[in-house]
C-alpha cells in the first residue's frame, strides 16, 4: 500500500490581512501543525503548495512579506515546496507528476481557503484519479456575498463547499479522526 | 477580438431523478435555450458537454436512458460534442486543445450542476487561463447536507457557489445581461 501524503495549500501570512473580511475556524493552523507533526513523526510524505500572486495588490505576491509561510507549516528541508499563481495546485507545477514519480494514490489536504484553492486542488486531485480526504478543520474560509445580495458568513461559506465537496470529490473528516486512525 | 464560445455542460435525462433531491432554478434549461438560440443565430461557437458516468449505479451511464442530452439543448451537426467521465470538462477531453486551435479565449458556460461539474469547469477554465462568464440563471443545484449535519437548500447551495466563484474564477451574469449585451 503507497504512502499516503499531506498536501499543505498556501497558508501564507498574506491571508491575515483584514481586506479578506471574517474568516471561520481560527483553529485551522494549529490543526494543520498537528497533522504536520504525525507525518514527520512517521517518515511520511508532506508536500507544501504556495501561492506566488501576479495580481498588482496582492498580499501573496512574492515580493511581499505576505508571500512567506506561516511558521505553523513552515517547510523543513528536504520536504517539496510547489509554487502556483492560480488556484489550482496541479495547474503550472509539477506536484501531479511528482505525486506519480513517488507512487501516491492517497492525499490529505489541508490549508487555505476551503472555497478557493483548497477546494479547486481538491476537485482537480479527484478528478486526477487520487483518493482525497480533505479536513473539515485543517481549512477555512472568509464570509462572501453572492452577486444576487446574499451574505454568507465564513462558517456558512465552509460548510456549505464541504458539502458539495464531501463524497463527490473527496470525503471530509476532522483532524482528531485522522489522528486516531493513524494512532 | 475572437469569438466567445457558449459551452453547455450535462444538461442530461438523468439529473431529473428524484434520488437527487430538491433543486433550485426550474428555468436552467429554458435559459439555456434562449442563450443557445442566439448563438446558433450569429453563428457563434457552441460547445456541449456530456457525462458518460462510469458509475455502477448512475442514471448517467452511456447504457441508461438518463445519459441523453435533454432536448433544449440538443447537439445539431456540427456542434462538437465532448465527453467525460470526471466533473471537469477539462480532463480526459480535447476541449482544451479545441479552443485553443480555434483560437478562442472566452467562454459563457451554462448547464448542470452549479457546484459540482459547472464549477469544476469554470476553476480549471479560468485557472488554464480562459476568461469565463458563468450565467447565474442557467445553472442549477441540489440540496445538500455538510459533514457536521448543516443542511442547505438547493438556492442556498447554487448561492454560497456563485459567491465563491464570482470574481474569483469568473464573472457572474444573468441570461437576460448576456442577451442584452449581445444585441
């Protein structure tokens, strides 16, 4: 049985800017480091995915503080490091090649913002042919308004792309789940 | 300035079965309809997209009666009709190849359903670098329930992904902004 790996989307200091609006699960971090923490324990494959922004104004552009890691998540040497300017991780790198070079089927993705790349990786991941399990609180989201008016609030926009994410795409489990299943 | 491509995605027989659940927007297909119409009539590009599930129990199956393109939006000669097994129209088709070989950039994406294979589409369209404009009024979703319990209506659903695809991986317009701009 292949190794599964974690895949850890931008989780960049960029996101904390305020423009972005209220945002959900403040625990997500400290989740993700969690995880992080049991796969480097067992010698099992991480995978980090950042976002090099071409927007002008950006916060994620690469020449802003913005751009860098959280230290939550921060890459140690020797685990690979995917660079994107879209949403999609398997799109403009080499994570999917690489995924198949080191012969992993299996992925658990977490990272920022469920409804934007999290959710774009994870639909292109299922759709690539890997079995996706994607944590329910290793992600968030920030509140949106629809075009006809409707607000939704950070908690409602996360919940509601988890469930149209969960058994089409990928299924969605807590953090403490995946922890007692590898314990 | 090159031509737009109207591209209609698993308007099928089978996504009427009620083990779906409620759905949003009964007008989808006749929007769609009145959108195709006026593509047909300035002899614009139109693309159609079809689900041949590999499912064992799906309506969808090339083998079941649900598989069939509804007829507001049948397929004339000529209209290239591209197939898929996956929610991206991207995956496993030539339709990337297609519209970059006829040189077009910009695409009006209708069908079913909102937040699984039109929205899939619409995030591997924007992100290989097509601008997309998805109708607001010609799609349509179902009702879901999230992992934690959460339930959404199907309008609450088709909402909260809009929200999240608006601005982000496209522009959000109604059949009636499209057909007023056109004329």
């Amino acid at each position: 049985m292949s190794a599964t790996a974690l895949i850890i989307i931008d989780v960049q200091q960029g996101l904390d800017n305020p423009a972005f609006g209220e945002r959900n699960n403040p625990e997500a971090e400290s989740n993700m480091a969690r995880l992080l923490a049991a796969w480097r324990e067992r010698g099992l494959p991480v995978m980090h995915v950042r976002h090099d922004s071409v927007e002008p104004n950006s916060p994620l552009r690469p020449d802003q503080p913005g751009n860098a890691i959280k230290p939550e998540v921060f890459p140690q040497p020797g685990e690979p490091l995917f660079t994107k300017s879209v949403n999609s991780a398997f799109i403009g790198t080499a994570l999917d090649a690489h995924l198949r070079e080191s012969g992993i089927e299996r992925l658990v993705i977490v990272g920022l913002t469920t409804d934007h790349c999290v959710s774009t990786s994870v639909r292109m991941a299922a759709n690539l042919g890997f079995e996706v399990t994607l944590v329910s609180d290793g992600t968030a989201t920030f509140e949106r308004t629809a075009p006809d008016g409707t607000h939704f609030t950070a908690e409602q926009m996360h919940n509601a792309n988890l469930a149209s994410l969960n058994g089409e795409f990928c299924r969605v489990l807590s953090t403490e789940a995946i922890l007692a299943d590898m314990a």
